[in-house]
C-alpha cells in the first residue's frame, strides 16, 4: 500500500507556495519523493520554501509569479518542464482574503479577489493542463474554503464567491478531462494557524471562537492538510475526481 502513495519521480508545481498551507503541501509532497517547482509573488519566501525542499534530498526551483498574470505563468510552466520535468502534479494555493462587508467593497477590490482567487487557478490550471492532456495523466487538486458553499463568516462576499467558483471549476474539469487521464479534486480548508489570518492567529478569543465551532476541537495547523493533499496526489486516489473534500475540522457540522 505504501508504494501507492510514493510520489517519487513526480514533478509538482504548486502555487502559495512560499507560506501557510501552499508552503506545507509542497514540503510534503516533495517528502513523499516529488520534486517541486515553488510558485508564488514574494521570492524571498519562496527561496526558503526551496531550500527546505532541498535539504530533504529533492530538487526545487523558484518561479516568482504573479498567477493573474497568464504570461508569467506559462513562462513558469515552461521554466519548470524545462529543469525538473513534465508536471504530474498541480497544486492551486495561490490565494487572497477579503474581509469587507459588501457595501464597503469596492468595484476594484471585488474583481481583485476574482482574479488572483478564481482567475488565477484557471489560468495556471489550463497552462498545466495542456501540458497534461498531452501525455494523458496528470493530478490537479485546487484549494477552495469550507465558506465556498457555507458563508458563516459575515463580510466575506468577494472570498466566498471566489472560493465557491474555485470548487465549480473543480467539477467542471473532473468532467472534461476525467477521460483524458486527468484527475481534478478540490481540498477546502477551515481556519488553519497561517499568515493569511494575520492577527487573528493570535487572538485568544478568536482561537476560543473557532475552536468551539469545529467538532476536534481546536485550529487546523498548516501541516493538517499534508496527508489529503498527498493521497490526492498520488495512486492511492487513482479512482477520485470530481471531489471537494471538507478539511476543517468538522466545522459547522
């Protein structure tokens, strides 16, 4: 069974990749054997991903990218089938938060949130993709949010609606490549201790709050994801597409 979940010989490429769950999901594939293309706005953070990818013995390589960007994208597609090899894997953890309440948001930050939140998965997907269907395999797992289809947190509009695109998408693909070796599968987290909460990581009664609102009992760390992220991956989940997978901790049940 354990050969199932053996990543090695795999390149992955996984975007967010330079913090938080997107930096998680890369250590670990690449410590179930895969080699890993980084992908991510801020290099300097990036790096640090590379070099901890590195020491576990598997290469990496850094591709600065702006994931609204489509040029930049393909030029990192090619920079890492390039160096490392066809992608087998694509992990989607590029994302943004938006906290305002509707009435406050504004036209700009509105289409913003779109586009690095749904815009970007599809573009970097579609690029990957293209890639994939060439050689028919190939495993896509986007990240979503247990908010996508639950909105229980209020002035979250533009997050939700994105995330909830993110997961439709997810679907959408499963069905247009699932015969053309392609698998598409969606992961959607809950409150996770990672820079993307900010303060509120660290707010005693916010922890309290979300702790009380999960059926474990407590705040999903960024490694809680690792193991789903790697069974998506891998042959172990060879039979599973189409799939948005709750990982919150039996929030909101």
């Amino acid at each position: 069974m354990k050969n199932k979940f053996d990543l090695s010989s795999k390149i992955a490429f996984v975007t967010g990749a330079g913090s938080g769950l997107g930096r998680a999901m890369a250590i670990a594939l690449a410590e179930s054997g895969a080699d890993v293309g980084v992908v991510s706005r801020r290099e300097t953070l990036l790096n640090e991903t590379a070099q901890e990818i590195q020491k576990i013995g598997r290469r990496s390589i850094v591709c600065p990218v702006d994931v609204t960007k489509s040029e930049q994208v393909s030029s990192a597609v090619d920079k890492v089938e390039t160096e490392l090899g066809p992608i087998d894997i694509l992990v989607n953890a590029a994302g943004i938060v938006n906290t305002q309440h509707a009435t406050d948001l504004s036209e700009e930050e509105w289409r913003y949130t779109l586009d690095v939140n749904l815009t970007g998965t599809f573009l970097v997907t579609k690029a990957v993709g293209e890639r994939m269907l060439l050689r028919n395999r190939g495993s896509i797992i986007n990240i979503g949010t247990f908010l996508g289809d639950r909105g229980h947190r209020f002035a979250r509009s533009a997050y939700n609606a994105s995330k909830a695109g993110v997961v439709s998408l997810s679907r959408s693909l499963s069905v247009e490549w699932g015969n053309k070796g392609i698998r598409v599968n969606c992961i959607s987290p809950g409150a996770h201790r990672t820079p993307m909460m900010g303060e509120a990581a660290f707010d005693e009664k916010n922890l309290e709050f979300l702790k009380q609102k999960t059926v474990i009992g407590r705040v999903g760390e960024p490694e809680d994801i690792t193991g789903l992220c790697v069974f998506l991956a891998s042959d172990a989940s060879s039979y599973v597409t189409g799939v948005n997978v709750y990982e919150d901790g039996g929030g909101w049940l």
